[in-house]
C-alpha cells in the first residue's frame, strides 16, 4: 500500500490489531522500566550524605523521564529493514538511555528486522528493544529515507492516533521500484493538528532538511535562517535532546541552555524537551544572563543602538585598564632581621609583563603579588636561603606588597565602571577617543548625576555593557551547547554576552531576518556569528513552511522586498491553503465577534493587536462575556482564546488569528521599517486561519 492511511474498519483489521498489542506491550514494558527504578535502595551504596542526596535526584530524574504520558504516543512509526543493521545501527537500536548498553553482539540481528520508532527507548525484562529513541542511529532512515534512497528500508510504516489511541497507519514501500511516491495524509494531519497548550515536540514529523541540522555534531555551530512556520524553533529544540542523546555525559558536566526572547516564550517551549524525556536544560533569556543589576530605566532607541554597538567593548576595555598604573617605587619587604628590596623598574617589567598576556583583570591582579613575592625569593635564593611555596605565599600577604597591588593594579567594580563612563563626560572623552565621536559620546551620557550604583536607574542595555566589564575582569563560566532563539533581535553587545557563555561549546543560532523588530536588529548572520565568536559556524535556510497556510504567507511575503530584500521567501508546502480574509470592521465590537467566529473551529486563537489598542480589546472581551489569557498562560478547552501585543507576538502560533488594525501595528514601532517587521511577525502567527480585520486603511506594501 503506497502512503494510503488505513482506518480500522477496513480489510486491514488484524495487522493494527497487532499493533495496538505491541503499544500495550510497550507501555507495560516502560511500566516495568520505572518500576524497576523506583524499587532501588541507595542506602547501602552511598558513602555519604552528598553522595546520597545526588544519587537520589538522578534516580528521580530517570522516573521522571520514563513518564508515560496517556495522550502523547509512545512510538508514533515503523522501519523495516531488507538487511541486518550495521554495526552503528545495532548500537543504537541496543541503547538504552540511563544504563548499561547490552552488547550488541550478544543479539542475533535477522534479516528484515523490525524497528518501532518513539520519543524514547523502551525495552523488555530480557533487554530487548521494543521502541527505540528517535535519536538512536538506526532511527535516522524514518526522516531520511526515500524512493530515491531508500537507506535499506524496505517499508516505512506511520501511525495516527486520536486521545493516545492508535487508530490508524499508513505504509511506504520504499525499495518497490513499482510503487510511486506519495504524500503522507498522516504525515499532513500531524502538522495541521489544532492546538491547545503549549508548543509540543515535532519528534513524529521532522523533514530531511531539518533532520540534518538536528543531527549536525557537537562540535560545530549551526545558524539557522528560517521564515515563518518553517520549524526553525523546533529544529533547535529537538537538536538539543539529540546531543543530550549522543554526548550525554560531556554535557551533563558542562551544561546546555536554551535562550528566547522573553518569558512568555520560555512558558510556550518549556514543555517540548521534557516531553522528549530532557529535563536539565535551563530556560533564560538574555535579561536573565545579565542580571547584575535591578533594571528601572529605558533608552532612547539611538542610546540603546550605541550601547549596543560592539566598539562598545574596547570604550570598557580602555577604561578598566587606565586604572593600571606603572610603579615609580620600590617596594621593601621585611621579614625577621632581613630587608629584601624589589626595585621600580623591576615591578615595571612584571606589570608590563602581565599587561602584555592580555589575561583577565582579575587574574592579573591575582597574579602580581605572587609575581612579586617570586622576586623577592629569587633574591632570597641567592643569599643562600632555601625558602618554599610557604614562605611565597607569606611575602605575597605582606602589607607593603599588598600596598604596592592596590595602588598599581586597583581593584575594579564593573557596575562602578559603567556608571563612570556614563556619567563622567572627561572619563568618556579619555577612553572612547578615536571609537566614538562627540556626538555620540553625548548620546550615551547619563542627563543627570547618578550618585551610586543602586540609585541609577539601569536600563537593558547597561545591564549588558556591566556584562562585558564583568567578564574583562573575571571570565565568564562555559556551557557546553547554548540554543539562540530569535536571535535576529540581538545587538553586536548581547550577542558577545552570549558568545560568552559558550567560548568552548558551541551553539545553535535560530532566527528570521525579515523579523527583526529591534532598531539594532541584526544585518547579516555572518556579522551575527563574528560577534557570538563563532564566525566559522554553519548558516543553514530553511525555506519550506509547515505551519503556515499558503494564502497567509502569499500575502505576509508581500512586505519582504520592504522589510528584507534578497531574502527567500517561505513556500508552504501545506496541501490545506487554510482560511484567509481581509475584513473591513466597524470598531472593535466586529473584531470581538470575529474571535467568536473563529473560536467555534477547533484548536487556540489569538487576537493579535497593536500594543496600545490592547486595553480598549481587552475590555470589550469582557463586556461580551468571552474569557481571554495574556502570552504564556497555558490555553484549556474551557479558555481558548489569548490576547496578544504585538510587541509579544514573536515566536508564538495560535490555530486562529485576528490580526487588529495592521496600521496601528506599523504605527507603534519607531520607524517604518521595524513597523513592517512587526507587522509580518504578526501575519504569520496563524496554523489554519487567519482574520485581517481593520477600520482604517492598510499599509500600502500590502495592497500594491
């Protein structure tokens, strides 16, 4: 049968009867998996109480990750194989997540082997396998196989489901030279499934292109350009779990961390890798990172793109090291009868020396007084002296060395650093001669006197230059992987705060160009990658839409020769074009009966509207009686509906849409042309449908 879903009432009856008994089977068998762990007594294994307390949480952990969630399918597709696996194969399909992996050679492999792919491994009581992850190796031929290439799959099976109940399946004969290619309905009512909730895993219906950026190694960052609709978050979620999957211990010490643009975002992913059995990737966003000080202020938009601007980094740089100052005494030290004196000139060479190495300024500090003390001992050595590590580390805590520290190589405070720099126009002059002119300099100073640090009223963009001052005097701790959500958004400055929290991992870059929205959005992800510190990273585009409807991406693609020209514009590849109005309202009560029209359909709805009409929609909804949520609070049958400012509207989907007044959308941003970003954000928020509803006239990229 060539790609032709099967229901259950037809001839094919007995083969998803047996089926369903191998999805019983397997849910016993995971049954019986966490079981297992949750009978394990630790109280004759731990030497201690630490021990014993991290023994606990893993042990907890591993239960959690083998949940069976009623509604969420526990394989969701079938390979069958022509030949034994290879070896890398075997491996894979013997795994088993959180122990030991049987040898693979201790199974005999049988030609035709059969393989049920899930979102987890799941094996029987003799250690067989009965699901095997998606990331395993012998997994891959499920997303990648083709008529083309068959990858020695012989047949392809996918299973849909209604409520976690297997209800349906459809087969690709892949090495039938007979059989013609076709497109999967099961595969299509997957992607188009309503919603309710937050985003979910695309574990079941990942595409080639995709899989090979989901597969691409650790070692290597990976820059995603992907328009609307065309997965690119998914992408990077599902490529964490899969490194989780192969470099599982690495990243366990090092770490991974998954970065959006705000918390209304993190609320909407943060099911998605604990649904894929993930639980210790941290969620932030690039506030969080730089969270050295309580924000209270904003800029201006030609303030904010200065402070963003990475000459930025060499204005702080020059500033902290000027408080170096070269020594023009010598320095005595006293111990017992003895005076051992360490010459100007000699302190000179060893600060220069330091300044020279280009380590941290803190390190540096660290370093001096050893320095100093290894003069010291050099001279005492060759007075016939034997002193040890001891008696170095008893010169370096002498108070005329630690005299001669401080006043050479001061301490330094890096919020203290800013403040003076944006408040202290000689200061600023000094230290951004030659990388800022006048006029800029004036743009970045502070209008009145800020007499500490807690009283200043920071804003974002200073929390992100105190960032920058932070790590010249003391490096930044690694993380192993880092994903980059919407990173169009990201100033050259933001970009380097999370550029450093990776300097020996690597990352994953997701965003659209054509959706940058902030007045320093980013030109080009080459310009990107050379401020993260990856600049020999990977730029991949994804260009084919799932989510959105066809009609929906025709007319949104119509601002991109506005917005970003040259970039490629999504083509859906959706066999449902999906429902499309431009409607003409009068005022807000028609925009309310809209979300009534369109919460009678299935799925979520979102009123998408300009951030200053929110209030006035708001209260209408509730004159009508209809209940509402703001981005992030979790939809629920009974709450369907969510009311969203544009500003918000980023990286959210809603089956159904009501976009408010596009004008009024373009008109709250800055300038035109973020306005006409934020506006294609918001056309392209919608899986099924879409409503443009607008008293006033549209913005004329639309209707040329």
């Amino acid at each position: 049968m060539s790609a032709t879903a099967h229901d259950p009432l037809d001839e094919s009856r007995a083969p998803l009867t047996r089926e369903r008994a191998h999805l019983a089977g397997s849910r016993a068998a995971l049954r019986a998996m966490r079981e297992d762990v949750e009978a394990l007594d630790i109280k004759d294994v731990t030497a201690n109480w630490v021990n014993a307390a991290v023994l606990s949480r893993q042990i907890d952990d591993r239960i959690k990750a083998l949940a069976d969630l009623s509604d969420t399918p526990l394989f969701f597709g079938r390979l069958d194989y022509l030949h034994a696996p290879g070896a890398e194969q075997a491996e894979g399909a013997e795994e088993s997540k959180g122990r030991e992996a049987p040898s693979s050679q201790g199974r005999r492999w049988e030609t035709g082997e059969r393989f049920y792919i899930g979102r987890r491994h799941v094996h029987d009581a003799d250690g067989d396998p009965m699901v095997i992850d998606w990331r395993a190796p012998v997994s891959q031929p499920f997303y990648r196989a083709s008529k083309k290439d068959p990858m020695d799959v012989g047949l392809r099976r996918r299973f849909g489901y209604t409520g976690g109940e297997l209800t349906a399946y459809e087969d690709e004969h892949l090495s039938d030279p007979s059989e013609a290619a076709a497109t999967s309905k099961l595969l299509q009512q997957e992607i188009e499934r309503p919603r309710v909730g937050p985003m979910r895993d695309i574990v079941a219906t990942i595409q080639p292109e995709q899989d090979e950026i989901v597969r691409s190694g650790l070692g290597g960052t990976v820059c995603v350009q992907g328009g609307p609709g065309t997965g690119k978050t998914a992408v990077g979620l599902h490529r964490v779990a899969y490194l989780l999957y192969a470099h599982r211990e690495r990243l366990a010490r090092t770490g991974t961390l998954v970065i959006g643009p705000n918390r209304s975002f993190l609320h909407y992913i943060e099911q998605v890798l604990p649904a894929l059995g993930e639980l210790s990737v941290q969620q932030a966003t690039v506030d969080d990172l730089v969270a050295h000080v309580e924000l209270r202020g904003t800029d201006e938009a030609r303030t904010a793109v200065l402070k963003g601007d990475a000459r930025m980094a060499e204005v702080l740089r020059r500033a902290l090291y000027a408080q170096v100052t070269l020594p023009t005494e010598p320095v005595m030290v006293v111990r017992g009868s003895r005076r051992w004196r360490v010459p100007a000139y000699e302190l000179e060479e060893i600060v220069r020396e330091l300044l020279a190495r280009e380590i941290r300024y803190g390190a540096a500090r660290e370093a001096l007084p050893q320095r100093i003390a290894h003069a010291v001992l050099v001279q005492m050595e060759r007075a016939g002296e034997a002193p040890d590590d001891r008696v170095q580390d008893a010169v370096a805590r002498n108070s005329a060395v630690k005299a001669v520290v401080k006043t050479v190589w001061p301490p330094a405070d890096p919020a203290k650093l800013v403040l003076r720099l944006l408040s202290d126009g000689e200061f600023l002059a000094e230290h951004a001669a030659g990388i800022l002119d006048e006029d800029e300099q004036k743009a970045l100073l502070w209008a009145k006197p800020v007499r500490s640090v807690k009283s200043a009223k920071w804003s974002s963009a200073d929390a992100v230059l105190i960032d920058e001052a932070t790590d010249l005097i003391q490096r930044t701790h690694s993380l192993g992987h880092v994903v980059l959500d919407e990173a169009q958004d990201l100033s050259p400055m933001q970009y380097r705060a999370v550029g450093r929290r990776c300097t020996t991992g690597s990352a994953t870059v997701l965003g659209d160009l054509a959706q940058g929205t902030t007045p320093w959005a980013t030109r080009s992800w080459d310009e990107a990658l050379a401020h993260l510190g990856k600049g020999e990273g990977v730029i991949e585009e994804l260009t084919a839409g799932f989510r959105v409807p066809t009609d929906v991406i025709t007319y949104a693609s119509r601002l991109l020769p506005h917005i970003a020209p040259g970039l490629t514009p999504v083509a859906s590849v959706r066999e449902n074009p999906g429902f499309f109005e431009v409607r003409a309202v009068d005022g807000v009560t028609e925009v309310v009966l809209a979300c009534e029209e369109l919460l009678r359909n299935e799925g979520s709805t979102g009123l998408i509207a300009a951030d200053a009409r929110v209030p006035a929609l708001a209260e209408a909804l509730t004159a009508a009686g209809i209940g509402f949520l703001a981005p992030g609070e979790e939809t629920t049958d009974q709450t369907r509906l969510t009311l969203v400012p544009a500003s918000l509207a980023k990286g959210l989907e809603y089956d159904y849409v009501v976009l408010d007044e596009p004008q009024a959308v373009v008109d709250g941003e800055p300038d035109e042309r973020t306005g006409l970003r934020r506006l294609y954000v918001t056309l392209t928020r919608a899986v099924s449908g879409l409503i443009v509803a607008h008293t006033g006239p549209l913005p004329a990229q639309l209707t040329a």
